[in-house]
C-alpha cells in the first residue's frame, strides 16, 4: 500500500507553519476578549473570531506552501472519494464522537470526573432544547464547514504532508500532537486520539477530503449535544464507583475504537484498488 502524497515543504517553512498557528491561538483569545469587553454575547465570540482569524490563517499557509514550491491546490483535488469512502467518513466521525461520551461516562462511574456546577443533580436527566436558529446556523457555518476544512488542510495535509516521508508514525504523532496542542489543555489526551484517528484516516485514503468528511460528522454532533442536548448527571461520592456503568462504557469505547480500525482498514482496501496519487 502507498501511503498519503508528501509535501516539499522546506525546514524554514515547517518552522513558519508553526508560527502561524502560534499567531492564531493568541489572535483568537486577543479578539474573544475584546468581543466580550465590547458587550458581544459570549455565546457569539468564539464563533465570531474564529471567522476572523482562521481565513488569515489558512491564507498565511497557504501562501507559505505556495512560495516553497510545493502546490497546496493539490491537497483538495489528488483523489475525489467515491459514495462509498464518504460513508466510511462519515461513520469514522460518528464512532469518534460515541467514543468520547463513553469515555466521559467511565470517568464519571469511577470517579475520575465530576461536576462542580450545584444546579448539576446526582441522577440523570436529559432534555432537548436548542437556542436561537442564528446561533444554530452560525455554529453550523463555523464547526461544520470552516474548521474541519482549516484543520485538516493545515494539520493533516500540510503539517503531516510534510512529515510524511519520514514514514506513518513520525508524520501521525507529530501532527496529533500539534493539532492537540491548539485545543484547550483539559482535552490534550483526547484531541490526541481524534488527530491520530484522522492521521491514520488521511494516510489510508490519501485524499484530504475523507478526514474534513469525518472531522465534519465529529463537529456537527457536537453542535448537536452541545446546544441542544441538555444532560445533567453528577452522581454523588458515595455512590461510587457505579461499576455496571462504567464497565459497560469501556467496552463501548472499546467496540468504537475496533470499528474506527476496521473502517481505516476499509478505506485503505478502497483506496489499494485505485492508482497511487504519488508524490507532488
């Protein structure tokens, strides 16, 4: 099997990809701060400059690729996936995200984690109430659409692009670790397993838009849980640990991480039986 196409990228313009994505995380704190000292509803901001500084970011790569002779263009246009490749995106994506709440529920049945929001009751409760369609659309425009697509092209197709002739492992663990780095620390661990997810997705399918479809499915269904799926269970200390719950959450997450592996396996049996992309 071939593996995904690699990027000429020269040491000094890996070093200024970098940069950037140094630039953006202060970028986006500087102007989420003045949005909310502006009177901006806090709902808003993180959507708000994020459509703001993330064009200036992929502009910024795109223009460092462009002048290091390599074709950034190439990275969206190599391989157009079939019907059957998005469908495995799009499942690759769904397992990602019922991974991450049967995870969340283990370290809440043992213990590890817990809520220390009062209004958040010990037994569980759940309601489906979503807020104004504007903030739904907005949501929709930025994690759905603009993040995926920013993400995967810089993370995966730049940054794991070019790493990748040192081989599979160092350009996965690299790019899942910068692309861990950008998100919030408290989730440092888990962003990691989603990058090397969508590393390993990208290197089997050698085409960029499988990882964007899955990245997409993940983001959407957080919009989902996250603005319209009201849950609340904080069980208490001397309940715990609540040993069916969270056994039966471990082989959830377990069957999720077998099924993503066996999709990978599929895409990349897909993609063995049509030519190599080769290198650019």
């Amino acid at each position: 099997m071939s593996g995904q196409a690699s990027l000429n990228l020269p040491r000094k313009s890996f070093v200024a990809v970098l940069l950037v994505l140094i630039w953006t995380l202060f970028s986006e704190a500087w102007l989420e701060t003045w949005l909310v000292e502006s009177g901006h509803s806090i709902e808003y901001v993180g959507f708000y400059a994020k459509l703001v500084i993330l064009p200036f970011t992929v502009g910024l790569v795109w223009l460092i690729v462009s002048t290091s002779n390599a074709q950034p263009v190439k990275l969206f246009i190599k391989k157009t996936p079939g019907p059957k490749l998005i469908v495995f995106a799009v499942m690759v994506g769904v397992l990602l995200r019922v991974a991450w709440w049967a995870q969340l529920t283990a370290r809440i049945s043992f213990g590890i984690t817990s809520s220390s929001d009062p209004d958040v009751r010990a037994d569980f409760s759940a309601a489906f109430v979503c807020p104004d369609w504007q903030l739904i659309v907005l949501a929709g425009l930025v994690w759905i659409i603009w993040v995926p697509v920013t993400e995967e092209f810089v993370h995966r197709g730049v940054i794991q692009g070019a790493l990748s002739r040192k081989g599979p492992n160092t350009a996965i663990l690299v790019s899942s670790v910068l692309f861990a780095l950008v998100h919030s620390p408290d989730n440092f661990v888990w962003v990691f397993i989603v990058g090397a997810a969508l590393g390993l997705l990208y290197w089997v399918a050698r085409t960029l838009w499988i990882p964007i479809v899955s990245h997409a499915t993940y983001d959407g269904l957080i919009i989902f849980d996250r603005l319209c799926l009201q849950l609340n269970w904080n069980p208490s200390g001397g309940n715990l640990p609540l040993l069916v719950q969270g056994f039966t959450a471990i082989l959830v997450f377990t069957g999720c991480v077998l099924l993503i592996l066996k999709l990978i396996y599929r895409v990349r049996a897909e993609r063995d039986l049509s030519p190599d992309p080769g290198y650019f």
